[in-house]
C-alpha cells in the first residue's frame, strides 16, 4: 500500500498533513494525491462494515481528508482559468457525505467551471428552483449511500416535471455510482473519480 494510503488507513492526520505538504513540494498532480487519499478512504470504509472501526473513526477520517482539501486548494485556485461554463451542485437528498463533492468542485473550479454549491441533504425542489434560477449548464449530483439511490431517481424525476430537463446534463458521482445507476436513474454522466468527471462536464457542454 502507498505510504499516504496507509497513514489515512491508520488516520494518522500530521503525517498525512506533512506527506500532502511534501508530495506537492515534489510535484505531484493533486489528482494522484487525492486518488491515494481516496484509496486509503475506501479502506476506512471497509473496515468500518467490519466492525473495525466505529463512526469516530469514520468522522476523524472525514476531519483528515477536510485539512488535505484546505492544503490542496490554493494549488487549485492558481490552475483557475476563464469561465467554460456552470454546474450546480448538490449532495442528494437523505444524504450528508460531502468530501468527495468538494473535491470535484474544486477540481471543476480549477477547470474554468463556475460552481454554484448547495450543500448536503438537499431536496429535489431546491435544485428544481436552483435550475430555473441560476440557469446552469451542468447538475451534479453527489451520492455516498446505496440508500439514497431513490433521491437521484426522485431529484431527476422532479426535474423532468419541471420541463428543465432538457435545458441541463445531469452528472452523478460518488463511490458507488455506475453505469447501471445512470441508466435508471436517467443521468447523463456517471463516475467515481473528480478527475474524470471534470473531462466528462467538458464533453456534456459540447453536446
Ligand atoms: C468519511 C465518511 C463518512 C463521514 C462523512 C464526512 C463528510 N463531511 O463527508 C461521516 C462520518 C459523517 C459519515 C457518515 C455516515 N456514513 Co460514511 N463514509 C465515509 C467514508 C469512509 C469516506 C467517504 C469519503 O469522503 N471518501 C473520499 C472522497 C474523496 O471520495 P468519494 O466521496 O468517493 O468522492 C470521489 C468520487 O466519488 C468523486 N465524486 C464524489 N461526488 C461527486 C459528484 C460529482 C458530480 C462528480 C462528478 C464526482 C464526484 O470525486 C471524488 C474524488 O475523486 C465512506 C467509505 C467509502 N468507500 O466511500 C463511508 C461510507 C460512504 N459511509 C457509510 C455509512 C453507512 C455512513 C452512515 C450511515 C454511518 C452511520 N451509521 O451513521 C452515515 C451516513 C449519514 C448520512 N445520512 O449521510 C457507508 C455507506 C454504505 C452504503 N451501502 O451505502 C460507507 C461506504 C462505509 C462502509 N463501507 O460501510 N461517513
């Protein structure tokens, strides 16, 4: 396992502090740096289905990867280019895991996305109005729980009674998001990787 996998694994949040530190001294891509940090993320995951580790440790995990993001982002704000275009962007309903959605806003923000950010747990009307409000190009739609699959069904549903729907590509992401989820749920896009899901957005806007 990579060093920095296992010092999240371990939660051993100064020596992650200072290896995030060094590894972009050392040039590394922020995208590698946050993939290490998501795989070691994972591996928390698992072992709390174990019963190895309880939701302190879940939460100390979540504390971690918060303090990477605070190191990451100025490197961000630098790569930051003219506008290409405008996402809203939500956790779904039922749902409060954020990391990962912060991490792609960065990552688009970076890329010349203006992202207009509407936090966790959010209902399907308040991205319903956002579209008619703030007229965004792209929705993207944030999912950490299997449970909260229905709130993606249910948000893109509410978004075709609208009559919005085709005015937006809707993008979900997550750990376990799939092609399958897209398909049913009515998606555009789906990936687990901010990276990926920024060259995704690109390609929607030239739909
Ligand atoms: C940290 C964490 C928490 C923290 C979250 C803190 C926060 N502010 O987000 C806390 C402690 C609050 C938490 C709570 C819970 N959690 Co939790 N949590 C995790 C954990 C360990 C890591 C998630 C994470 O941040 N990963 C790092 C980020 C960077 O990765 P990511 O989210 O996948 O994001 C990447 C991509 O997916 C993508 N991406 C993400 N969003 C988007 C959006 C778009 C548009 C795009 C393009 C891309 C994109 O970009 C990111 C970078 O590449 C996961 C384990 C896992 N495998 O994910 C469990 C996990 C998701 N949690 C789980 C559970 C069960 C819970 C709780 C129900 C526990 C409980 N008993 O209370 C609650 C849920 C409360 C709720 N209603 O939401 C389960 C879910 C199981 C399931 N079948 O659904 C998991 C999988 C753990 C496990 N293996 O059991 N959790």
């Amino acid at each position: 396992m990579e060093e920095l996998t296992k010092a999240i694994v371990e939660l051993e949040n100064e020596k992650v502090t200072k290896m995030v530190k060094d590894e972009l001294v050392k040039g590394t891509a922020v995208e590698e740096i946050v993939e290490k940090c998501r795989q070691g993320m994972e591996i928390v995951g698992q072992k709390f289905s174990k019963g190895e580790y309880f939701l302190p440790e879940l939460i100390m995990a979540g504390e971690i990867f918060n303090s990477i993001i605070e190191i990451i982002r100025p490197v961000l704000a630098e790569a930051k280019t003219n506008t290409v275009g405008k996402i809203v962007l939500a956790t779904v309903q039922n749902d409060i895991h954020d990391i990962g959605k912060n991490v792609f806003k960065g990552f688009a923000e970076a890329n010349g996305f203006d992202v207009h950010d509407l936090g966790v747990d959010v209902d399907p009307e308040t991205i319903v109005n956002t579209i008619k409000n703030e007229k965004p190009d792209i929705v993207g739609l944030s999912c950490l729980l299997t449970s909260a699959f229905d709130s993606i069904e249910n948000t893109i549903a509410k978004i075709k009674e609208a009559g919005v729907r085709d005015q937006v590509k809707i993008i979900i992401g997550g750990a376990p998001v799939s092609e399958e989820l897209k398909d049913w749920s009515g998606a555009d896009a789906a990936t687990r990787s901010a990276a990926e899901g920024v060259q995704l957005c690109k390609e929607l806007l030239k739909k």
